[in-house]
C-alpha cells in the first residue's frame, strides 16, 4: 500500500516525460490523476490507520542488498505510525492542491509536472522509510526536483535562490550522513526501529558530536535561526506550486526528523541538549515574527512567517514530554495546510496584479471577494484563532512546554501576539483600504481548480480545529513511545 | 619445473591466456595498418574490439581460480575482476570512441594497438605477486600512453601535455624504482609473499631505509594515481590528451594503481602499516581538499573531469588508508562505480566533441535543447559522481565512506564528505549550462551515431542499475577483495589497525 502510494506520482512523472511534445499540455491531466490516486491511497491509510496498534502499521519490506552480498545489509522498509500518517496524508493532499495552482503552467509543461511528482515520491520515501540509508537516499533525491523546479520555473533571482537552497540542504544533510555513519557502523544496522529500541551508547566519536551532526540537517530544513536564510529566498523565487510543497511538505521533513530520528535514537543527548534546542526556538519565533513585520513583499511575509512558526515545532521537540511533542507533531501538520493555503492565495493574487509589493495593494476585498475571504481565514488560522486548526497545536505545544522552558514559551506567546500583529496588518493593507482604479480589471478566483484547491485546505482547516480528534488521536499514537523515551531519560 | 632456489614454478601458460591474446592482437593491429592497406580504416577498430572480446572470453574460464605463474604472476577473483574492468574499458571506448579517433587522432592504428598494449600492463599491474613484474606493468601501462596522450591531431596541447607526462612520469618511476630498491634491501625478496614475512620480522637497523622507500613508494604511486601533491601532470595530460585517452586515464590508468595499492598495502606492506598508514591519510586528505577546491574554478570540460577525477582518487585512497577485507571490497565497489560513471560522461563528451568541436563548460549551454538524450547521460554521470541517490554513485560513495568509519578513519569521512558536498557544486555548473541556458546559435535538434547511443546507453543503463541493484557489483567485489586477503592477512591487518584506530578517534572528536 505504501509502496504504491511511493509509486504512483514518480509512475506519472515518467508518464508525462514521455507525452510527445505537442501533447505536452496533457501533462497536467497526468499528474492530477496520479497525485489524485496517490491522495487517494493516503487517506485510506490514514483512515485504515489503527491508533491503538503499537509499533509501524502497512509495513512493507524487503532485502535490498543482502548481509551475503556484500557484508552489510540495507533494507527497504517502508511503514508509518501516528507521526508520519498525518504527514502522509498532507503530502497527499498538498500534491493535488499543488499541481491544481499549476494548472496555467505553459513552458516546458510536462518536465515542470514531471519533477513536481518526481518531489512528491522523494518526500514520500522521507516521511516512509525507516531505514537510516533509506531515509538519506530520499532526503538527498528531494533537492533534484527542487533545484530544477524553482531554478528553471521561478522568477527574480531563482538561479541564487536554487543554489543557495542546494547548498544549505546539502552541507547539512552531509553531516547528517557522517551521523548515519557513526550510528550504523556502531551498531551494526540502520533500521530505525532497532535503533529506537536499543540506543546507542557509546561510539567512536562523543556522541554529542554525533546528535548535533543529525540535528543540523534538519535545523536548516525545518528551519530555524541561524540557518534559516535559504528559506525567504527559496519561496520568494519559486513558483507559487513549489512554495505550497516548500512549506507544506518540505519544512517538516526537517520537524519528523528530529522526531523520528533525533530524539529516539540519541536520546541522552538530546535531553543534555534541551535548552539550546529550546532557546533557538524562542528566538526563531520572535526573530521570525518581527522580521515577518518589516516585510514588503507579500510572499517573503508569508516565508518570514513560517521561520517563526516552525519555531513552534522545535519549541514543543525542546520540552521532549508527550504533550510537547504532541503539539510540535500537530503544529506540523497544521501549518502545512495554513502555510500551503497562504501561498495558494499569494500565488492567486500575484498572477493577478502581478506584484508581490503590499504597498502597491489597496482594496483587493472588493474586486476578488473570494480569495479576500480564503485571505482572511488562512490568515486567522495562521495566528491561532481558536476554532482553527493552528489554534490547537499552538496551545498543546505551549502546554506541553511551559513547565520546562518557561523563557522560552513566553517568547513564543509572545510571538502570537507579534503574529496577529503582522497578519491583521497585511490583510488590511491588502484587502481592505480604498479600493482604487489600479485594480478595477481584476477578475476572482472562479475556475474550478483555484476553488477546488482553496476549498480543500480550508475544510481540513476548519475540520481539525472543530473536531481535533481527526488528527490528536493518532499523533498521540505516535507520540507516545517517542515521549516514553524521551520521559526514561533524565 | 623448478628455479634453482628450488621453487616449484607452474609454466601453465594458459593462465596468462587473456594477456596474451590482446598482445598479440596489438602487434596484428600495427602490421595491418602498415602492411595491408586494403584492410582500410575500419579494420583496426573491429581487430581490437574482437582481441579484447576474445580476452574477455578467456578471462571467464579463470574466474574462482586460484593460482600462480611461476610465482610472478597471481591468478585470482582479484586479478578477474581487474581484466574484466580494464577489457570493459576498453570495448566501450572502441565503440564509444572510434569516431572521434577517426577524426582527431593521427595514426588511429597505433591508438587501438596502444589501447591493447596499455590494457596488458595494466592487468599485470593488477595480477602481479612479485615487484619486478609490478613495476614491468606500470611502465607498459605508462609508456604506451606517454605516446598515447600525444596522438592528437591538430591539437598544440597535445604535445605540452605528452613531454610533461613523459617527465614527470619519469621521475615518478625513478622514485618508485628507488623506493623498491630499499624496500628489497630490506626485506631481501622482491616476492610479495616473501616481503611480508621479512617486514614481520626483526627489521632492528633496517626502519630507516624502510621509511625511506616506503615514502618514494607511496609517491611514486601517488604521481600514477594523480594525488595531490603529485597531480600536477594530471589536468594538462587530459586536456591535451585525445578524449578516449583521457577516458583511458581517468578509468583504466587509476584503476590499475589502485589495483596496485592495494596489492602492496593490503599484502607484502601491510605488516608496517604503522610506517605509511599516516602518509596516505595525509595524501587522501590533501587530495581530496585540493582536488575538489581547484576543480571549483574550472571552465574546461576536461580539466573539470580531470580534478574531478583526481578528488575520487582521494576517495578510494581512504580506502587504502585502513585497508582490510572490508575497505578493499568497498574500494573496489566506489572504482567500479566511478570506472562506470567516468566512462559514461566522457564517452558523452566524445559525442558532444564529435558534433560542435568544443569542450568549454559554457558551450554546453543549452544542450537539453538541442540533443536531450546526451543531456540526460551527462546530468546522470555528474550527479553519480556526485553521489546522488538512485545511481551507482550514491550507493558506491556510501559503502566507501561506511567500510572508512568502521577502519576507524571517522575524521577523514567527514573531510570527504564536505568534500563530497563541495563536488556537487561544480557539477551542477554543468548541468546548469545544459538546463538552464538557451542554446547559443543553432538550436536545433542533432543526433548521435548509433554506437555512441550503444555505448552511452549500456553505461546509462549499468549507472542506474548499480544504483539501484548494486548487489552484483558489491559481490564480485567481495570475491576480489577475499581473493587478496586469503589467510592471514586479514588476522595481521586486524591487529595493526586496530592501535591506529583509537589513535584517530580523539582527533575526531575534535572536528
């Protein structure tokens, strides 16, 4: 089942790679029928997902280089439990709504579609594997499609912008392998779950060295202060397709690594390590909101903004007890679908008028009263109104963290605040205002793909904040031998 | 029969079959091109292609032999898997590469007869037990190609490059010969078996020659493998040199050295490896750090691949550093990835020369336009270089690195895999020019031949299937590698390694 749902989009991608060339505008019919299968197949394994199951449910495994072959053995295993089938099912989600808002795509069509499912199934492989070398292959296969998309489809500086994303990924993911390295040489095996089960203890290098070597990867991924500066660039460049899986999927490949691998299998030194973790959190959420505040440029606010709430995530990792974790793994699903929502509407206002300057903007409510209002939801959600979904994971995770870093928790209240300051700011200079003759041409958002990609993100929104269930019950699931872990160690 | 020490000497000249075979058919080729004019043009491809099909054949029927000729010569899994590699190198070149050679190459018969000669030296290099018939392959293997590199037709580089690989080429066998001198002087044999037993013994008296030979040893090899200090040879000869030796260099030349490496450092040396094992970590390092940075600034294709070849040298020379049963099969594994990889992008290269004439990396602009299949193979063969996942590079880098780690070398990983990260800035400014760029004048689409889609494909092909499926290379590898380490060895290398190991983890812990 998993398998296929790896399968299907790289099956489409291949597909559409080899339409002739004047039927390249097919290209897009492929890929919403092979993201849409593969939608499809998460949510029967979300819904089929059994909470009360411990351990990784729909695994599928099979030798992939055998002990006789070479003396070592890599596995391909693939499996989720409570942490990554929310994830899962957002990377599913996020796929469709992606190559929806790419539905004008003109140049070069069937290699963008190509590489947009080529992403999906390399994410994929990330939030499934769990197998350490497994996991690295995907994490590294992820940038291909990347570079090429925001490097030939973006606009301003893409060719920077691509680079500078490929080298920040790629010099962290290079310690992360010499972490691997360490882990698996000592002891004998990169399958995660024997790893969680049996830590390691002692290895050839302090493994102090080892946990920051692994956590740095994922610090620029998820990505917090210092190393976040790949991440406005990235956006602001990128077509608005590979903005929504940037934030949506890509970011929390960097949050489920800490948790999946991080903390469990180091986890010792990671509980030494709390109180940077936490103190970079604090600070990424407040450097991110009031950078956030000072911006411009309609798409680098919204990128600015995921800095700050993906310090959320590593806030709720740093407080390493069940509720935090919880938050942080509900925070991640969220603000895939807030974040994904914002750069659709971004997205969908920018084709319109053009520019990204929010002083350009006036009065947009009145001329696109749809995307206004989708404006305005995403927004609300964004700063955790309550009745949306970002409201319960923000509460859980300053629950979860209040007692171990109080400091810490208060910058990110604060933050909150710093966040309905900069989100209410931004949709009344865009929306609202006078509504002036600049914009008297501009047309809504009315075509069946722009509202089937807004409406969907919207009643995912709305359903977890209504009805958290939907997702705590299994992100508890998963939580809960990560937290018992974490909780063993003092 | 036995020498008159004794020594039972087997003259079953069957096993050295292969050898024989491609001399032979380098001596047919040079008589037909001077004495059978009829023949035409074609003829010396096709002769070499059916002596190194030939060789290859009767290369089979010694897989999983184990034996000698007259002690001079091991007949093992570990030389098979070398003339499988160098026979492969070779039919992929005459097929990839006979245009090219047609056009750009004076005396194409004397390249193909050279290509056999070089590919015997190189099999000796791999397959010898004894010092004298080493050093024998190596200077068969050097001096058909200091001729080799300067055939270029047309070309002013060609000969700067063929006089600065004769001399320094030279020296570096000078110092090699020096090197064994001591080295026989102190272990009294030049028979590998021999050397290892004297070097376990009392060597009271004997440290300073040994130190001294093994340093004209290691440099002498390190000139052959382009390592950096002694790489300064390496870019000019391969730009100046015709592609398909260039190819020829950076595939059957390297691995015949490290072939080389291993055969010494894993056998008659390995009992000091206290005295040289510093010196390769050093060589690998500076290797790596300077052969990636200097490859930053490259605008030439060839150079490009040149410091890109020389960095993977690095690579598998942290191979040697903690060489065992398990780095040596994990060397051999990263070569035949990187021999694969190589092979593809600069047979691509060919045909790209083939067509424009150019070899600037700026004149690649575009190509996805203009021939996309040619694009592909390239993007392929950079990013497996590069080590990305789903080819034969990410795999191949991989087992190095892990096989490096539990050698205990855990610093030099983290240098080469920076180094690694590094690598993959300079290959993407390639890919860049192909994708991202418009074609610079003509901009329609051209094709290749139909053998250069035949040798691209097979190597294409056989870089997504090590990626993918790699476990047939990771067998053979290990045959080869338990095929070097039969018996003791493995039991002294474990126990001269294993001070070496604590000694590097502190260090590491400081990175």
């Amino acid at each position: 089942m998993l398998t296929l749902f790896l399968l299907l989009p790289v099956t489409g991608a291949v597909l559409s790679l080899f339409l002739p060339e004047e039927k390249q505008h097919d290209a897009k019919w492929i890929a919403l029928v092979f993201s849409g299968a593969a939608f499809a197949v998460s949510v029967v394994v979300f819904a089929l997902f059994n909470a009360s199951v411990p351990g990784y449910q729909f695994v599928n495994t099979f030798e992939w280089i055998a002990a006789s072959d070479a003396g070592f053995r890599i596995r391909y295993t693939v499996g989720v439990d409570g942490l990554s089938a929310p994830l899962v099912l957002l990377l599913g989600l996020l796929s469709v709504v992606s190559v929806l808002v790419s539905w004008r795509i003109e140049v070069k069509a069937k290699q963008y579609f190509a590489w947009l499912l080529f992403m999906e199934t390399a994410v994929a492989g990330v939030f499934l594997s769990l197998d350490l070398i497994q996991f690295f292959l995907f994490w590294e296969l992820e940038l291909l499609p990347m570079f090429m998309l925001i490097s030939q489809w973006g606009s301003g500086r893409r060719l920077y912008s691509a680079t500078k994303f490929l080298i920040y990924t790629l010099a962290g993911s290079a310690f992360m392998l010499v972490g691997f390295l360490v882990l698996g040489a000592t002891a004998g095996t990169f399958d995660i779950a024997e790893l969680t089960a049996k830590p390691v203890t002692q290895a050839v290098v302090p493994l102090t060295f080892v946990f920051w070597a692994i956590m740095l990867a994922f610090l620029v991924k998820l990505p917090t202060f210092p190393v976040h500066t790949w991440l406005p660039d990235a956006h602001t460049d990128a077509p608005t397709a590979v903005s929504v899986m940037l934030a949506g999927v890509l970011l929390k490949m960097g949050g489920y690594g800490i948790i999946r691998i991080a903390l469990p299998l180091l986890p010792q030194q990671a509980h030494d390590s709390r109180l940077i973790l936490a103190s970079l959190a604090g600070f990424s959420v407040l450097w991110g909101a009031v950078i956030t505040l000072r911006q411009t440029d309609l798409k680098r606010l919204v990128a600015y903004s995921s800095v700050s709430h993906m310090g959320y995530v590593l806030l709720g990792v740093s407080a390493m007890g069940s509720l935090g974790l919880s938050g942080a793994a509900m925070q991640m699903f969220t603000h895939g679908t807030i974040t994904g929502l914002l750069f659709v509407v971004v997205g969908l206002i920018y084709d319109r008028t053009h520019t990204r300057e929010i002083s350009q903007m006036s009065g947009l409510m009145h001329r696109m009263p749809v995307v206004g209002t989708v404006f305005v939801i995403a927004g609300l959600a964004s700063l955790g109104l309550p009745g949306m979904s970002g409201f319960v994971a923000e509460m859980t995770t300053f629950l979860g963290s209040l007692d171990a870093h109080p400091v810490a928790t208060a910058a990110g209240i604060f933050g909150v605040v710093l966040s309905a300051g900069y989100i209410l700011w931004t949709v009344q200079r865009v929306l609202h205002g006078p509504a002036t003759d600049r914009w008297k041409e501009l047309t809504d958002a009315t075509s069946w793909w722009e509202v089937t990609a807004m409406a969907s993100l919207v009643f995912v929104i709305l359903a977890v904040g209504i009805y958290p269930a939907l997702l705590t019950t299994a992100v508890q699931a998963g939580i809960a031998p990560i937290a018992q872990i974490m909780e063993g160690v003092s | 029969m036995t020498d008159f020490l004794g020594n039972h000497l087997n003259l079953n000249v069957g096993l050295l079959l292969p050898e024989i075979i491609l001399a032979v058919g380098s001596v047919l080729v040079v008589f037909l091109d001077m004495f059978w004019e009829k023949a035409g043009r074609g003829s010396a491809p096709l002769v070499t292609f059916l002596t190194l099909i030939a060789a290859g054949v009767a290369s089979a029927s010694d897989i999983d032999a184990v034996d000698d000729f007259a002690r001079m010569v091991s007949i093992d899994n570990f030389t098979t898997f070398f003339r499988f590699m160098f026979i492969g190198v070779g039919i992929m070149l005459v097929i990839g590469g006979w245009e090219y050679v047609d056009k750009h190459v004076n005396h194409p018969a004397e390249f193909y007869a050279l290509l056999l000669l070089s590919t015997v030296g190189a099999i000796f290099m791999a397959s010898a037990r004894d010092l004298l018939i080493a050093y024998l392959g190596i200077e068969v293997l050097s001096f058909s190609l200091y001729i080799a590199v300067s055939l270029g037709k047309n070309d002013n580089r060609a000969g700067e490059a063929g006089l600065k690989y004769v001399l320094l080429g030279g020296v570096a066998s000078a110092m090699l010969l020096y090197g064994l001198s001591l080295l026989y002087g102190v272990a009294g044999s030049t028979q590998y078996g021999d050397i290892a037993g004297a070097l376990q013994g009392d060597l009271t008296g004997l440290h300073m020659p040994l130190i001294l030979g093994l340093t004209l040893i290691v440099s002498g090899l390190g000139f052959k493998v382009s390592a950096v200090p002694f790489h300064m040879w390496a870019p000019d000869a391969y730009e100046g040199a015709p592609m398909p030796v260039t190819a020829y260099l950076s595939a059957t030349s390297k691995g015949a050295t490290l072939a080389l490496f291993l055969r010494w450092f894993g056998g008659p040396l390995l009992p000091a490896i206290g005295d040289w094992q510093w010196m390769m970590a050093v060589i690998a390092t500076l290797t790596m750090v300077f052969g990636n940075l200097i490859a930053l600034q490259q605008h030439n294709v060839k150079r490009l691949l040149a410091y890109s070849s020389i960095a993977q040298g690095g690579f598998m020379l942290m191979a040697v550093t903690t060489v065992s049963d398990i780095s040596a099969s994990a060397l051999l594994v990263h070569l035949g990835g990187y021999v694969i990889t190589n092979l593809a992008l600069f047979l691509a290269i060919i045909q790209f020369y083939n067509r424009t004439g150019k070899e600037e990396i700026t004149d690649f602009a575009g190509l996805s336009r203009t021939n996309p299949y040619l694009a592909v193979v390239i993007t392929a063969g950079l990013f497996s270089l590069a080590g990305m996942p789903l080819l034969a590079g990410f795999f191949t880098k991989f087992i190095l690195f892990q096989a490096v780690v539990q050698g205990g070398f855990l610093w030099l990983v983290v240098v080469a895999v920076v180094g690694s990260t590094v690598s993959l800035f300079y290959y993407l400014q390639v890919i860049r020019q192909m994708y991202i760029y418009e074609p610079v004048g003509d901009a329609s689409r051209w094709t290749i031949s139909g053998s250069g889609y035949i040798a691209t494909g097979v190597l294409l092909a056989a870089i997504v299937f090590v990626g993918i499926q790699g476990a047939p290379l990771y067998t053979v590898a290990d045959r080869a590698a338990f095929a070097l380490f039969d018996g003791a060895p493995v039991a002294a290398a474990a126990g001269h390694a294993a001070p070496a190991a604590p000694a590097a983890a502190p260090k590491a812990g400081g990175h």
